[in-house]
C-alpha cells in the first residue's frame, strides 16, 4: 500500500494582535491510499486547518506535509474539497457548476466535458443539467458539488463537514450516496465532522484530536462486525453504540482537561 | 360590482379555478388589483383636471403656475420647431453617460481597492469625506476647468455618483462568500480568476442596485450642471423659463423631465431583471 498523505510534525501557529494562536501543534499522521478517515474533536481544535494543509491551501509553519510522497506547496489537481456548503455558484447552470474546477485550472475539453456530464448523469442529474442552482433541493445541490470535486480527478478528496447544511433525511441519504460513490472510486478520502455517528458511519478510522492547539490523541479503527460499507447499513451494528461512547467520551474529556487548564 | 364579480367568478370557473372558492378567491384578486389601478389613473387625471379647473376660474394664477392646456400647447410648439427632441435627447444622453460612467469607472476603482486592501485602508477617511462633501460645490470648478460645455455637465453627474459607487460595490465585493473563495483557490485559481468567477459575478446584484441609484444621481448632477453652462437640455429650459417669467415653459421642463426619468429607471429597472434572473 501507498501512503496518500503523510504529515510530520506538522504545526501551523498564526500572530494575532494578542499573541501567537497554535492551531495544531506537532501532528504526525498517515492516511493510506484509498482509506477514508475520519477526523473528529472538539470545535477549534484544528479540524479544518488540517484539511487546508492538506489541500495546500495553508502552508505549514513547521513540519511537512507530504501527497503521495510530494511535499505539498500549494494548491494542486491531486486533492480536491467539498465544503460545508455546496457553494454553486447561482448565476451558472448545474453543467456549468460542475466544470468550474477544470475551466479554473484550464482543462476543459471535449473529452473532460463529456466525462463531467456522464458523472452527472450517473447521479440522476441528466435532466438538471441546464437549470440553475436555486431549482434544485438541497441534496441534489450537494450531489452537483460532489460531481464538481470529481471532475477534477483527484486523487484525494477532502470533506469539511459536507452535510452539516442538509436536514436529517438528506444527510443520511446523502451520507450513504457520497460515501458508496467515493469508495467505488478508490479515493482517498478524509471527512471532517462534529457528527460522530456519521465518523464511524463513513469511515474505516476515525482519529480524534485534542483541544487547540490539535494533535492526534487518538487512532481508532473501525471495525464493524458485518463488514459493510455502505452507512445506513452500518448505523444498524451492534458495535456501532460502544464506538460512538468510546469517542465521545474521548471528546468529553478534552472538553473537561480545556475547562480545568 | 356584485355582477361583475359573479361574472367573473364564472369566468375564472371555466377556466383555471379548481373549485368555487378558488373561483372566488381569483376574482376577488383581480378586483383589487383592477381597483388600485382605476385609482391610481383617476389620480392623475384628477390633478390635471382640478389644476385646469383651477386655473380657468382664476383660483390660482395661470401666470405664475401654469395650467395643464398650455403645458401641452407648449409641448406642441417645441415640437413644431423640433426643438423639443433636441432638448430631451441632450439631457437624456448626458443623463445616461453620467449614470453609466458613474458605475463602470466606480466598479473599476472598487475592483482596485478589493484587489490591494492596504489600499483600500489608507484611502478610507478621504472616500468618507468625499462621500459626505455635496458634489454640487464643485460646480463653478468644473466650469472653470472644463468650459462650459456638456463636458461640464456629465463631470457633474460623474462626481455625484462615483463615491457611492465606489463604497457600495467595494463593500458588496467584500461580502462575497468566503467559502466560494476557499472553493476556487482549492482549484489553485489566480487572484484574478476568483474576481472574474466569484467576486465580480457575486456582486452584480449590489452593482445593479448602484446603477439604479445611479441613475436618480445622474439627473441631479445633469440638471444642476444645466443650470450652471448649457445651452440646450431640460435644465436649461427650465431655467432659461425661469429667466423670461415664462412658466409654461418651466412647467412643461419639470413634466418632461418627470417623464424622461421615470422611463429611464424602469429601463434599468428591466435589464436588472434580465441581468440577475438566475442569482436568487
């Protein structure tokens, strides 16, 4: 197996008229290709940051993070995010939405374009395709945002907190659609959530880091019994409670040590 | 009313209503709207005619406030000697390059306080104190550097809307969604692909509004300068009227010009319609 992302004492401070803020401090991690991992903790313990550093899109003030081996200086084709809100951008119709990654990079072309809509397609967008964002729900919005990050052809794909804007209904639905066309592809997955059941719902590990600044407290794989993949199936383990009590206990805990710090 | 309301009740029956009280419902919307509408006219006509009434029973002085019949005999002898399409096309067209200009060239100098913040920072005081200086001081300015020409008369309605401009579409160029932003550089955009895909598109609602505000600026800023140098225009009929104690003549300006501008805003009023129809 191929390790996707690594990061080496990775830490990320910025200055503040008040002072110095570490967001995460010293984080060691490595994500093998094709696993989907989850990261969980308390809120401001550095989640997102850790996904930007990933995609490149903040630098590392000490440490490195590694993509398949590259030393990551940037924004680049190989990660690609899907974010908390589906972000369409209103005055462009769905198919528009869906190229915005490959016309920014300059990569449109026939071929690409014919690959964007057959992904739409694919996820029962077809008839969509030229309607605006404002006309569709608001999972089918999320789903237009998933075909957009895979258009791109990632390598590895980056989720903060995709579902946190839908109703309970979609979420779930969703979860299951995301996570079974995501595994489908062999991608490398790596979910940020404060959902915890949808953590262990998802993924094959779920790590948890500490209050600010962030380091990995703790490394737990997921091992449901049935061996399924797909989430709503999972829910139903009977494992699936004591791992929800082990992480939440877990957070508790880094939520009890800030309080009495 | 009682039978045109059954009248049409069994109109909207045969038609689209999906019961009796739907029926109902439909006829009873259209009623009042048909009724605002009666009124609305009968207002107008009302004015005109209470105004002529007036003036023919020498309850008000013909001399000083005109009357509604020499209004349009004074619309009819500019129109005679053409001179009517002269003096509303001028003004129109100095209206519409001020309003214009006022917005691209305000778009333009925001998109360079979004682009460098720090500059953005260091001019603020002087655009607030711009923005609250009345334009209208820097008249005999204008005058002095310009001549007096059109030229004037458009730098006049350039300087009355470009400060707005520039704050309200700066601050709408600052309120675009920062996810949208994180979005596009995740795709590793350029500072100049996040403007043209995200920040320039975001704000064309705000940037519209500005051009509809605009437009209401333009025709102070036109006028005022008509006032001060030309030599044709609504403006300087008005006051040219004025002058000679001819109030017909100022009447019939001020209700061209009520005309000229309320078609204009409606025409902006329809391409913002059509501009931002897809970003609600």
């Amino acid at each position: 197996m191929t390790t996707a992302i690594r990061l080496n004492r990775v830490s990320l401070k910025y200055m503040t008229e008040k002072g110095e803020v570490h967001a995460v401090n010293s984080v060691d991690l490595a994500i093998e290709q094709g696993e989907f991992v989850g990261i969980v903790g308390p809120s401001g313990s550095g989640k997102s940051t850790l996904l930007s550093l990933i995609a490149g899109l903040l630098l590392p003030t000490s440490g490195r993070v590694e993509v398949f081996g590259q030393e990551v200086r940037g924004p680049s084709s190989q990660s690609a995010y899907m974010l908390q809100q589906d972000c369409l951008l209103e005055w462009r119709t769905i198919e528009g939405n869906a190229l915005l990654g490959l016309e920014i990079m300059g990569r449109v072309s026939a071929e690409k374009r014919l690959t964007t809509v057959t992904l739409l397609n694919e996820y029962g967008l077809e008839e969509f395709r030229h309607l605006y964002p404002r006309q569709l729900s608001g999972g089918m919005r999320q789903r237009v945002a998933l075909v957009r990050t895979l258009a791109t052809e990632p390598a590895i794909c980056l989720l903060d907190e995709p579902f946190s804007a839908l109703d309970y209904t979609s979420r779930l639905t969703l979860q299951n659609d995301v996570s079974t066309i995501l595994r489908k592809s062999g991608k490398t997955c790596v979910l940020v959530t404060h959902d915890i059941p949808e953590a262990i719902a998802m993924c094959d590990r779920v790590i948890v880091l500490t209050n600010r600044p962030g380091r990995v407290k703790w490394n737990l794989p997921i091992e449901l019994s049935a061996g399924e993949k797909q989430p709503l199936l999972r829910r139903r383990a009977p494992e699936f409670g004591k791992y929800f009590n082990r992480i939440w206990e877990e957070m508790e805990l880094s939520v009890a040590t800030e309080k009495t710090s | 009313m009682l039978l045109l309301k059954k009248l049409l009740r069994r109109y909207y029956l045969s038609k689209q209503a999906q019961t009796e009280e739907h029926a109902d419902y439909l006829a009873k919307v259209l009623l009042t709207r048909a009724t605002i509408t009666l009124i609305q006219i009968a207002l107008l006509v009302g004015f005109f005619t209470l105004w002529e009434f007036a003036a023919e029973h020498k309850i008000v002085d013909a001399f000083l406030v005109s009357r509604p019949t020499r209004v349009w005999q004074t619309v009819l002898s500019l129109h005679a000697n053409g001179s009517l399409y002269l003096h509303v096309g001028v003004t129109s067209l100095e209206t519409v390059i001020g309003f214009i200009g006022g917005t691209v060239i305000g778009t333009l100098l925001a998109a360079v306080l979004w682009w460098w913040p720090n500059v953005s920072r260091t001019l603020d005081p002087y655009l607030v104190v711009l923005n609250s200086l009345p334009k209208i001081a820097l008249g005999p300015l204008f005058i002095v550097w310009l001549g007096t020409s059109p030229t004037t008369i458009v730098a006049m309605a350039l300087a009355i809307s470009l400060i707005t401009t520039i704050l309200v579409v700066h601050s709408g160029f600052q309120e675009v969604d920062p996810l949208k932003l994180k979005l596009v550089n995740s795709f590793g955009a350029t500072k100049w692909q996040a403007f043209k895909y995200i920040v320039l598109p975001g704000s064309l609602p705000t940037i519209l509004s500005a051009l509809k505000v605009n437009v209401g600026l333009s025709w102070v800023g036109v006028i005022v300068g008509e006032f001060l140098v030309s030599r044709a225009g609504l403006g300087y009929l008005a006051i040219y009227g004025g002058q000679v104690l001819n109030m017909h003549l100022v009447m019939t300006s001020v209700l061209l010009l009520a005309v000229a501008a309320a078609v204009m805003y409606q025409l902006v009023v329809l391409f913002e319609k059509k501009i931002v129809a897809h970003h609600q």
